[in-house]
C-alpha cells in the first residue's frame, strides 16, 4: 500500500479588531413558526419582559457606510434561530466577499460556530442557529477588511437567548466551499443522530476532481476517509468509527493545482446512537486515481464465518476502467497468502472470497490489475485498499475451498466433477478420472506459451470453455473438479525445463502427485502432439524427481 500525502490547508485566518460606536437599530422579532408555538410564544414573553437596548456598531462601519438591518437589540429572545441583514454602501475595496458571524455558547465545551454571509450587491444576510440548544450566546458580526487579506473587523456584538431545548445546527461552510461550489443534498444537516454510519452526497464544481477527503473525529480519536468524485457528484456512506457520542465530520475539497491537498469546506456533527466501535479501511492513491468505490465493506475489523463479500464499482472515465475485468483480492494469515479473482461487468464488481487457514484474523488487501500492453508472464498488481477480517470458522478449508482461478463452487464444475466421479469406488479412482478428462480435453496452447500472453481472467471456467491453456490452466481445471468433488487438492509449483505447474491431491493420507499438462501429450517442433500417457498419473517419486523439481505450494 503506498502512503497517499494529506496536508490540510487552513481555510481562513480572523483577526478581529472591537468597536464601540453608535448606528442604527433593527427589530430583532422573527417570525419562526405558526402563531401559538409554545417556544416562540417564550421567546416573544422574555423580550417583553427586556430593557431593548439598540445595537451599537463600531467605527469600521462609518468607513465601510456599513448598517444592520436585523436584528436591531443587543440582547433578546429566540425560538432557535434568528436573521442577521445588513447593508454595505463601500464594498470595493473589501479583500472578501463574505460578512463573518461567530457564534459563542456560554455553556462552554463547544467550539464557536462560524458564518460566512456572501456580500452581494452591497447585501448581505444569513439566517443564525443557535447550536447548542437552550441557553445563552454571545453573536458577533464582523466584515471584511477593506486593506488587509482574511482581516476582519468587529461590526456589532449583541446577546442572544435560545428558549428551545432542542440541538439544531447548521452545516459549516468555509470560503473554500463557496469556491468549489460545494453543495450538500438536502439530506445532510449540520446535526444528526444516526446507528453507526452517516450517509453523506452532494456535489462541488469541478467536474475533474477525483476525490474528497472526510476527517471524522471523536475526541482525541481522528482518522480520515476518501470519498470518490464522479462528474463532480459523491454518495457515500461514513462509519461512524469511535462508538457512543458526537462524531465531527471535515468534508476536505482538492486544492486547486496541489495535488494530494485538501482544503477544509464543511463541518457537521453526527451523534451516533451505536455503541459499536470499529477501525477505517485504509486506501491507497491509486484508489482515487483508479477510479474505485468500495461499497463493501465499509470498515475494518469485521467478523465472519469462512467467507467475505467485497462489492464495489469503477468509475468509467478512470485511467485503465474499460481494460479493467478483474478486481483481486489477497489474504494473508501469518506467512500464508491466497489471492482470488472478482470479475468485473459493467464497471461493478460483486464476489466472495475465502479465508481458508482456519480461524483467526486476516489482512486483505484489494488490488487493481496493472494495465500493460507488454506480454509477459508475471503479473503486476497496485493495491487499492487495506482492511482486516475476523474468521471465527474452526475449520482449515485450503485445499478444498476455491481460490483464484480454482472455481470449485461454480455450478457448472460442480455438475462435470459429479459426472466424472459417478460410480468410482474410491478416491483414487476418482482422481483418475479427472486426471484422464483434463489430459484428453485439454490441448496444449502453443501459442500462448511462446507469446506469453498470459490473462488476468486465466481460470479453470476459462479452460473448461475454450479446451486449451498451458500448464496453468490444466491444473486449474483439475484441481477445481478435485475440490469440486470433496477432495482436497493443491498447486505444485516448480521447474519442468521451464517454469511449470502440477496437480497434488491427496488420497488415503498421502499426497498423490499427477501432472495433466505432461500427461496430454508433448511438444515437437513448436507444434503440440496430443498423445495421452498414465505416465505422470502417482510416478513413483524418484521417477517424477528426474524431470521435476519442486520449489512451492500455490494457496
């Protein structure tokens, strides 16, 4: 897995200088829900009981011919929300674009909460969330600088009372979300409750952007999810990792010509319900790049018994999508490894994998094929994601259960591994009958072998279908049909003349060794002569040692 660079731009940075002079006032009555609303009735009953005291603006608005329209007191009353307005007479010098409105809770413990207003035609105005529930604010209304970039300047400050109980709270947007254009559906509010995951979609302007970064934090606990852009949309669920609590979401949009940086755009809370605690899926550059989704799973650390399902998709503009069949998937238990193949149709991948080596837990790591016109024996893989796997199955399944190229479940093997173990009186006799169909079926690929052009799709499906392949393929097509069967089978690995492959199936508590490729005939010429022989079906060992060398298992 490569390391993908994640450094965090800040979005902004406030100074704020206090003012004290008189301007004019505003009403700070909204109107906030249907007449008789218990809340607003509250809110409407503290303000009467108020001294209103106008608003008093700071020198900087004399400069800027800045005034509030709404609200008008320094200090009233709520139902949960109320409007700031105001007007800007000078706006051509200001160095931004955005009034700032910081809110505080006196109740402490929570940061303040930050608006940016967009200043438009000399206007601006922002409805306000008081985000803590009951309880006294202290609301600051800023503008921008009309000399000093990101330098704001006091406008007002005024004391606000929420009579809702109620948490309610606004998605915040930073500068960088009004210049991506990042839009959140409507769904995605600044404060949720969800059970264990968040499911989170919008969309930002630059319709070439790969990727979006969400930090997710708990506390101290922080870790950080890629989310995949298609035509500037994304759709994707989030775990809520840390358990019990409220969870902070940073929604990170690319920087703009700095690749691998992400700028903050948005924050919301999820309060999550699930006392569940789970770790992330690490993912590599490549995923993004790629163009990968991973739909599942959506954490690490799961549990299962035997096998897993990893389901995903492509996107159809990435680099190499339309060359792209297969999607593998790598075990590893200890020093044990296996590898399985996931066959893509229609950019989607759907498949199951297994963890053969008995109980305990896995590392899996997902992997892209690597693309090359070159042909070539050796295959290149660039991983994509990174997660472990619990196996609480007692039972060591490795030479028995499919792997990669070996679909012993695939009805189709299964229906020819009956037919040709029908009747056969013990397991010998069965592991000759798929010795004879694989040597008299099967022709050598000529071809292949001196082109070297070896498939990311080669499999015992593959062979049973076109009747030919190398050495490969005739063990995978016999051990599939062995394992089919109920028997267990494995993948001798070696050297034959050249780099070779062979079967071993075991049969009355020993290892029975049989090789189909040599079995089916020989070569001459360039040219494969079919030419059937029970010579490599159980050699006696000193015999098959003359020709082969063993070096490994294939898993």
């Amino acid at each position: 897995m490569r390391e993908i660079l994640l450094i965090l731009i800040l979005p902004f940075l406030l100074i704020t200088v206090p003012g004290c002079s008189l301007l004019n006032t505003a009403d700070p009555k909204l109107d906030e829900g249907a007449a008789g609303n218990r809340y607003s009735a509250a809110a409407e009953k503290n303000n009467e009981k108020t001294d209103l005291e106008h608003v008093q603006l700071s020198g900087y608005s004399r400069k800027v011919g800045a005034s509030l329209t709404s609200p008008k007191y320094k200090k009233f009353s709520v139902n949960s929300a109320f409007i700031v307005s105001g007007n800007i007479k000078n706006t051509k010098h200001l160095k931004s674009n955005y009034a700032l409105i910081t809110v505080h809770s006196e109740k402490g413990g929570s940061p303040d909460f930050k608006y940016l207003s967009p200043i438009k035609g000399g206007k601006y105005k922002q409805k306000v969330q008081l985000f803590d529930g009951k309880g006294t604010y202290k609301v600051k209304v800023s503008l921008p600088s009309d000399e000093s970039k990101d330098y704001y300047y006091d406008l007002t400050e005024m004391e606000v009372t929420n009579v809702n109980p109620a948490v309610k709270r606004d998605v915040l947007y930073t500068q960088n979300a009004y210049k991506q254009d990042l839009k959140l559906d409507s769904t995605v509010e600044g404060y949720m409750k969800r059970d264990g995951k968040v499911d989170l979609s919008g969309s930002i302007g630059d319709k070439k952007a790969k990727d979006l970064m969400i930090e997710v934090s708990k506390g101290p606990q922080v870790t950080k999810v890629m989310v995949p852009l298609e035509n500037g949309r994304f759709k994707s669920s989030i775990p809520l990792y840390f358990g019990k609590g409220v969870h902070t979401l940073k929604i990170m949009t690319p920087a703009e010509n700095m690749a691998n940086y992400y700028n903050q755009a948005a924050e919301l809370q999820v309060d999550n319900t699930s006392g569940h605690t789970s770790q992330p899926i690490e993912f590599s550059k490549e995923y993004s790049e790629r163009g990968y989704t991973l739909e599942s799973p959506t954490v690490s650390g799961g549990k299962t018994d035997l096998d897993y399902e990893v389901k995903g998709k492509i996107n159809p503009n990435a680099q190499y999508a339309k060359d792209t069949d297969t999607v593998f998937v790598q075990t590893k238990k200890g020093s044990l490894e296996a590898m399985y193949a996931i066959p893509v149709e229609n950019y989607k991948f759907n498949g199951k994998f297994y963890l053969r080596f008995g109980p305990g837990s896995y590392e899996v790591n997902v992997f892209a094929p690597e693309i090359t016109s070159a042909n070539t024996n050796v295959q290149h893989f660039t991983g994509v994601a990174h997660f472990n796997v619990e196996n609480t199955n007692p039972n060591d399944g490795r030479y028995r259960l499919p792997s990669r190229g070996i679909q012993s479940d695939d009805p189709e093997i299964g229906r020819l591994s009956e037919k040709l173990m029908k009747g056969k009186a013990n397991d010998k006799e069965k592991a000759l009958a798929v010795y004879k169909y694989v040597a008299k079926n099967v022709r050598y690929d000529v071809q292949k072998l001196n082109q070297r052009s070896f498939a990311f799709d080669d499999s015992a499906i593959k062979t049973l279908h076109e009747k030919k392949g190398v050495c490969q393929d005739f063990s995978y097509l016999g051990i599939a049909l062995l394992r089919a069967g109920g028997m267990e089978a494995r993948m001798a690995t070696g050297y034959a003349g050249q780099d070779h492959a062979w079967i071993e199936t075991k049969v009355d508590g020993r290892w029975l060794t049989m090789d189909p490729t040599w079995g089916s005939g020989y070569l001459q010429n360039n040219e494969f002569i079919r030419n059937f022989t029970m010579k490599y079906f159980d050699p006696a060992p000193s015999e098959f040692k003359k020709t082969h060398i063993k070096s490994g298992i294939e898993y």
